[in-house]
C-alpha cells in the first residue's frame, strides 16, 4: 500500500515539472490555419491564437505565420508549409521544444537554451536537427528530401544515424543514397 502511494506520489511531481506550454501567434500574413491537437476541421489562424501541443499549421501560397514560444524564440512558418508543434513543454527551469516540418520551410531565430533538459529540435521526415541558440532555416524540399541552413550559431542535423554538424554560414542538403552535401553559404 505504502509502495503503491509512492508511485503516485511520485508521478503526480513529475507531471507537475513537466507542465506544457504554449506559443502565440504574433502575425498571420495571407490564408493560414490550424488544426488543435491534430484534430477536427481546420480553422483560420488569427493574430494572438495559442499554439499549443499537438497543433498542426498549414500555410497557403503567399501566406505565412510568425510565432513566439515561451522561451522567447520565434519561428516563421513560410508558404505552402505543414508544420506541426509536437512537443512545447517546461521541466522545471528547462525548455523542451520538438517541431516537425511535414512539407515545405520556416525559418527560426532560437534564443541559447537554459537549463540541464533544455532541446529545441526539428524534425523533418528522416532527418531531425538539433539547435541551442541559433538562426537559420529547415524544411524539406518538393521530392521530400531535408536541408537546412544558419545565419548564426551551429547546429547538428542527423540522418540515418549520421551526424552532420552545421555551422553559421553554411547550408546542408540530405540526398536519396547519397552522402549529405554542405556548402558555405553567406546569408544563408
């Protein structure tokens, strides 16, 4: 009995640390929407809706969206993009962010991240990058295939169990079969 309330004891700490949060939206341009939790219809994105967990965004041609995270990051949704915010979470004085790209490009300013379980991760299909205080862009191009570049920082992107470090001013780009390819890239 005793053993037993020490589980729950201890599982309602960790859920209590682990308390999710949520971005908002600071500026919608053109035709935007989004579907909460992944679910139900779509609906039209407006300025200071919140992005919470599971929240899927797309954009349309000529259209795009900036959002702020708690964090004070921001992350700038480009035309015809999919995005889904899979993971926006607190653990104690730490930041968890995963982003899943499932088609098309945004860009991201991601503030240098606090905390000893801090991550602020993209995913997009087979690769995913992970980031700690940088600015560059992700996506994925129209035959599915990751790149990414960065203005600033470094970051690694990681594909197939390949690790591929990127650095400020450098571009790379994920091919079918072949090895990745990273150029230096001024104002990437």
């Amino acid at each position: 009995m005793l053993r037993s309330l020490t589980v729950w004891v201890i599982l309602g700490v960790s859920l209590a640390l682990a308390a999710p949060q949520s971005g908002k939206v600071r500026s919608v341009l053109g035709a935007a929407s989004c579907k909460k939790k992944g679910k139900g219809d779509w609906a039209s994105l407006r300025v200071g809706a919140k992005v919470q967990e599971k929240d899927i965004i797309q954009t349309e041609v000529e259209s795009g969206v900036l959002i702020s995270m708690p964090d004070g990051s921001t992350i700038s949704i480009e035309e015809n993009a999919l995005i889904e915010f899979s993971q926006i979470l607190m653990i104690k004085d730490s930041q968890v962010s995963e982003v899943d790209v499932k088609k098309g490009m945004l860009r991201f300013d991601a503030q240098k991240q606090k905390g000893p379980q801090s991550k602020f991760r993209f995913r997009t299909g087979t690769a995913t990058a992970s980031i700690r205080g940088t600015d560059g862009v992700i996506g994925l191009t129209e035959g599915g295939q990751p790149y990414g570049a960065l203005n600033s920082g470094e970051m690694v992107m990681e594909e197939g169990g390949k690790e591929v470090p990127v650095k400020a001013q450098q571009f790379v780009a994920f091919r079918k079969g072949q090895a990745p390819v990273v150029v230096e890239a001024k104002n990437a």
